[in-house]
C-alpha cells in the first residue's frame, strides 16, 4: 500500500507487513518502461497497445498503457483509468482500460505519480493534490491526440482512486463524465476507521500523533518508512474485505512485481 499522507486509516489496515526505507532523491527521477506484454490479464486481440507518456504539471512524468480499437475511423470517446491506491496499471485499472477499448474507446490506463513505472521521488507516495494532477494530466494527454474527440472524455477512478476521480472531474469542465468503482466512503474511513472503529477524538488525535512522529523519525533517518503492502500471510479472523485485497494482490490472479499492495506497501 502506497506511503499514504492524509488516508490514515488505510495505511493502518496493512500495516502488517515488513516496513522497508527508501532514499528520497531527484523528485522527477525518470524509470524505465517496460515495452513486452507483463500484465496481469490476457491481451485482447480487438484493440491495439502501445505504451504512452505524458507530463504533469507538477513536471513529473507519468507511464500509461494506451489501447485502441483495432480498425477505428475518425475521432472516438476517450476514458483515462487509475486505482487503485498501491496498484499499477498493469493490474485491474489496465484491464478496466482494454475492457472499454474493446467497447469502441479510446484509453489509457497510467501509473500514478510516485509509482509503478511513472516518475517522482520518494518512491509510493500519495499525495490527493498531485493524484489529482495525474487524472487532468491524462485528461491533457487525451485532448490532444488526433484521434480524441475532445469533447467527450471520461475518467474512470477504482477504489481509492474514485475520490480522486471525483475531485478531478469537480475541477475540470473537459471531463464529460466519471465513474468511481469504490465500496466505501474514503473521506469517512479516514476520519472514523473501517466500521468507524475509530470513530473518537483520542484515536483520531493518536492517529495524528502517531504521523507527526513518524515524520520526525524519518526527517532524522533521512529516510520514509513504508507502510507495508497487504497483510501475508492472511490471519483467519481477517474480514471478508482483507481477504478480498490477499485473493486479488497476493495470489496469480492480480500479483505485480511493480505493485505496492503485491509486495512491501
């Protein structure tokens, strides 16, 4: 899971897992992409891929996964896809992505500042004002393709990503349309906790308490201690939503070597 700066509650849940540090360097310190086939679905054969990048304007640069449908004529309906908090696009938001090309979009699916093969440093930040830049970056990217009926592009924001879509599309008239695929109400988690377990001012202020040290420790490191990625193994009094996240991140079936909820967080 990403190094979280205001989702508290999140950060909590996976805690768990072994907390690594990472060396803050140069902010825009470019990654390499990878160009073969390495997610974690089977490539359609209706759409063509490409791999795309783009700038936003905090000058970070953002790797996507660009897919047309094959045998497209003149501008089409564009979708920018993310999420959610600690994935990369190879896993559900590129398979999102494909699934609405199929369906006669043009989309890309990009990896968040911080993360995956996108620029930024400390690595696996999140940052609700820069992931909100990322979305209208994608937006910008989308606008000026030739191909882009710039009129109509969509956004689509998974999980943690469905407030960030919501707040971009708040912002920017060129969004036409946003969906956010999220079980739960982020702003109220992060306040209360999951099943507002956390629901007191002296767990909020333990919270608060508990970061404002951490930021210190890590200010004399000089160093982030990560947050750790989905709990492994998997306690048997785990709820049904944590065994959802191991049966997705943990298992072949949506595991990433680039992932912050497959690994370390």
């Amino acid at each position: 899971m990403n190094r979280f700066f205001t989702f508290i509650a999140i950060a909590l849940i996976f805690c768990a897992g072994n907390q690594i540090k990472v060396k803050a360097e140069i902010m825009d310190k470019e990654t390499k992409s990878v160009q073969e086939w390495d997610k974690t679905f089977p490539k359609s054969e209706k759409v063509n891929h490409e791999k795309v990048t783009f700038k936003t304007q905090y000058g970070l640069t953002l790797a996507a996964d660009l897919y047309i449908p094959k045998n497209a004529e003149g501008k089409l309906p564009a979708i920018a896809v993310s999420g959610p908090f600690g994935a990369v696009k190879e896993q559900c938001s590129g398979l999102y992505a494909q699934t609405m090309a199929e369906r006669g979009f043009i989309t890309i699916a990009f990896d968040p500042s911080f993360t995956g093969e996108s620029s930024g440093e400390p690595r696996r930040t999140a940052s609700p004002d820069i992931n909100t830049e990322d979305f209208l970056a994608a937006v910008d990217y989308l606008s000026m393709r030739n191909d882009v009926d710039a009129g109509r592009i969509a956004i689509i924001g998974i999980c943690g990503w469905g407030g960030i879509a919501l707040n971009a599309a708040a912002q920017d008239p060129r969004i036409k349309a946003t969906a956010a695929i999220t079980m739960y109400d982020m702003s109220r988690v992060s306040g209360n906790g999951y099943f507002d377990a956390d629901d007191s001012e002296e767990k909020r202020y333990s919270a608060r308490k508990a970061w404002a040290e951490a930021r210190t420790a890590d200010l004399k490191n000089r160093t982030f201690t990560m947050a750790g990625g989905v709990v492994d193994p998997l306690p048997e009094n785990a709820p049904q939503f944590v065994k959802d996240y191991h049966a997705y991140y943990k298992t072949p079936r949506g595991y990433h070597k680039r992932s912050g909820n497959s690994n370390d967080g």
